[in-house]
C-alpha cells in the first residue's frame, strides 16, 4: 500500500480515540508527499452550535505565523532591503528597550532567532488601526533585557512584532497587507484570513478553554491584539492552505505555478541552525524563522502555534518532500499532533518515534540551587524544596494570559539528567523538562528555562 494510503487509514482509524481522550472539539489535517495530498477534519468548530468542521474550515495557527513573518524578512534580505547583522535602528530608529547597549545592538538576526534577550511576552493592545505595530515597537522602551543579544535562547513573541513593523516600513504598507500580497495570493491560499472580519466569511474554529473543573468550553474573545499579529494573535487558515506554504519551502520557494516567491538560498538559510536550544525536549536548534528538530539523523523542520483555545503544528521533511500540517480548537491536542507526526515519519521516512521524557529518579541532591522565585512578565514561578529533598514548581499566572484562561500550575519536580528536572504532571497533554541555567552570583541558578527564560527575582 502507498504510504500516504497508509497514513490516510491511521488517521481515520486512531485519530477519533485521540481526540476524545484528549478533550479536542474538533481537528483539521492536511499531509502532502509530493504531489499528493490527503486531507481530513472531524469534530465540532464550536461545543455551542455543533457546526461541524469539513477541510475547507479555518483555524487560528497562532506561533505558526511566525514562518510566514520571517518569510516576508527574507524577501527583504534577497532583494537587498535589508541587512540581516545591522542593527535594527537602521530602519527602525526609534528602537529601544530598557537597556541602551542592547538596544543598539539587536539585529533582525537575533529577533529572527528568538536571541535578542529582552522579555518577550509583552502582551499590549495597541488599537485596531494601521498604526498597532508602530505603536507596539514604542511601548518596548521599558521592557528589560534578560541577557546579552546572541547570549542564548529565548523565546520572544516582541521581536516578531518587531519584525512585523519592520516590514511595515520597508514595504510602505500594513503587515497584514503585504502579507496578502507577498504570500498568501502568489500561493492561492483561498482559505486565509488574516482577522476576525476575513474569517467570519469562512466556516471558523472558535477555540475552546479547559475550566478547573476540567470542562473545555468556548472562549469568549476569538483573537488577540493586532499588534501581535506578525507573532501569531490573528492568521487563520485551512490545513491544506498551511499545506501549500509549506510546500513553498519544499518546492525552495516557488509558487504552484512555478513563480518565484523566495530565492532558493534563503529557504535553505531559514533552515540551517543558528542557535542552539537548552536541553528541554523541544527542538535542537532554531534557524531563521524555523525550530529545527532532530530525530533519527534527520533535521525536521517545524513550529507550533497556540494562541485563544487554538493550536497548531507544521512539519516538513525537505528530502522525502514531505509536509504534515494540523490544527485543533482546544483541548490537550499537542498528545494528538505528536502521534500523528511519529506515524507518518515511520511510515514514509522510516524515522521510529522518540520516547518521552521519563525520571530518573528523585530531584538531584544539589536543587537547592533552583529554590526561588522566577518572573516573566506573564507568570510568576516559584521553586521549593522540602525537608525529605522533593522539588515543587508553583506556576502563577497573571495579566493578559491570566485573563484569557491560562490556570495555576502546581507539579513535582524529579530527576531527568543534570540541572534539567522533569515535572510528574502534564501541562496541557505534555510533560515540559524545566531547565535551571546560570548563576545568580551566590550559587543559586539565574534562569528557569522552558523555552522562555524566566529570570530570578529576590524572594
């Protein structure tokens, strides 16, 4: 049997069990292998009307929109608008965080790779009009740096809307409207949206929230500010549309009809490693735009999106021209996304799935290291250590996540290997490595690192 024949029967045999298990109101899959193409969707687009959701529906991809923004950049870069190692104030003058030499010396390399080092989860809405983004990039003047631009990485939806504002000026337009020009109508993607207003015309998912009673319910607020939208708050897709993006990467950056988008050289660039991730279980590196994975000798290319009750995941495999696109509206469905990867991998690439994280045992003698308070600007994290030598992570949300539905988070923490712990309950199907990385100066660890770094503050 051909393996996208294969895939087809898997998922329509394992992917209803593994949405009820996870609590997923509805998902949206689209899987190419060259030229063919299977697409699937089930479930309910919103618990309160019962429409249900066909192939043509449109999903919130949230982070996903990152690739499609670094994109745009690189369009930039190739026709010589931009240099990628120059500071951004060369067209962004007026930018600045809280700290001066940082400021001065952040390049759209560093925000491409999530390593400009200054808190990143800077959630301000900044109005509806054309001027979001302008007036987003203004209000990062007090946002605090975290460490050094280059110094290692952090993920920072802030330096995305950087890059959107960038854009903006280079191009002379809106970022959502060069983002309808340069990329969404060359590829044909009739089922986009890039706001509320474009994607009422479609049939759309609304995200859906677990409540601490553990019902998963609609939300209330469809999408986040404006400003967020280069970072991922608002585009809204099909998964066949993601589909065909991604196949832009694969095809090395020409449209289906053979038009060029992007050069070749620069769809190669996105995915060559540019910085290193810790040790988290999350990707090996980050290219430009692009989480590199690594499993099985193979460098997979990828991102995933959650924003409002929204997820989404986007893998592609360039040497077997392969592309896994999927999209879910709420529940635990990151479980969901990772079987089906792990199944279409094996079949088509021979690639074996990984095992998960598991403990090694208890929390390392030397935690007392970790015990303290970390900060971001969305959480406040604390770390205790009892008497017997057990770790506890007391999460605290607060601000904008907080009031979108984001709930306390409360784990043990035991042993994985070295200064990495692993927590015993999930968070959202997934059990996330926590990370403790330097010094503090008087032997404590200065960051706690979970993709984000959250520094410690005095207790």
């Amino acid at each position: 049997m051909p393996p996208l024949a294969t895939v087809q029967t898997w998922v329509e045999e394992r992917i209803p069990a593994l949405m009820a298990r996870h609590r997923v109101p509805a998902v949206s899959l689209a899987i190419g292998l060259g030229d063919e193409t299977f697409c699937y969707a089930a479930g309910v687009l919103h618990r309160g009307t019962g429409v249900a959701a066909d192939t043509g529906s449109v999903f919130q991809i949230g982070s996903v929109t990152k690739v499609f923004t670094a994109t745009l950049v690189m369009q930039l870069v190739e026709e010589g608008l931009l240099d990628l190692d120059a500071p951004v104030r060369q067209v962004l003058p007026r930018f600045r965080v809280a700290d001066e030499e940082a400021s001065a010396a952040i390049t759209p390399r560093h925000l491409l790779t999530h390593s400009a080092g200054f808190e990143g989860d800077v959630f301000v809405d900044t109005g509806d009009g054309d001027d979001a983004l302008e007036t987003y990039v203004g209000i990062l003047a007090e946002t605090p740096q975290l460490f050094a631009p280059g110094e290692m990485f952090s993920y920072n939806n802030a330096g995305f809307s950087t890059l959107g504002r960038i854009v903006e000026v280079l191009r002379g337009a809106p970022y959502e409207r060069v983002l309808r020009e340069r990329l969404l109508d060359p590829l044909g993607l009739r089922h986009a949206a890039v706001d509320a207003s474009e994607a009422i015309l479609h049939r759309a998912a609304v995200g859906h929230l677990v409540q601490d009673d553990g019902e998963v319910v609609p939300t209330t607020v469809w999408a986040m500010e404006r400003a967020g939208a280069a970072a991922g708050s608002r585009l809204a897709m099909s998964a066949g549309d993601l589909l065909a993006f991604a196949r832009l990467h694969l095809a090395g950056g020409a449209a289906p009809d053979g038009s060029p988008v992007l050069d070749r050289a620069a769809v190669e660039a996105m995915r060559t490693a540019q910085i290193r991730l810790p040790d988290i279980a999350q990707g090996a590196a980050w290219g430009l735009g692009w989480e590199l994975f690594a499993r099985g000798g193979h460098t997979i290319p990828g991102h995933d999106g959650n924003t409002i009750g929204q997820s989404a995941s986007l893998r592609v495999l360039p040497e077997q021209g392969l592309a896994v696109a999927a999209l879910a509206n709420g529940g635990d469905p990151h479980p969901v996304f990772a079987a089906l990867v792990d199944a279409v991998l094996e079949e088509v690439a021979g690639i074996a799935a990984e095992p998960l994280p598991s403990p090694t045992g208890p929390a390392p003698a030397h935690a007392e290291r970790f015990v303290g308070r970390y900060r971001s600007s969305t959480a406040l994290t604390t770390i205790t250590r009892t008497a017997e030598g057990r770790v506890w992570l007391d999460r605290v949300p607060h601000g904008v996540v907080a009031d979108l539905g984001d709930l306390p988070y409360r784990t043990e923490l035991v042993g994985w290997h070295g200064d990495v712990l692993l927590p015993v309950e999930a968070e959202g199907g997934v059990r996330q490595p926590v990370a403790f990385l330097g010094d503090d100066g008087g032997g404590g660890a200065l960051f706690l690192h979970t993709g984000r770094a959250d520094r410690r503050v005095a207790s």
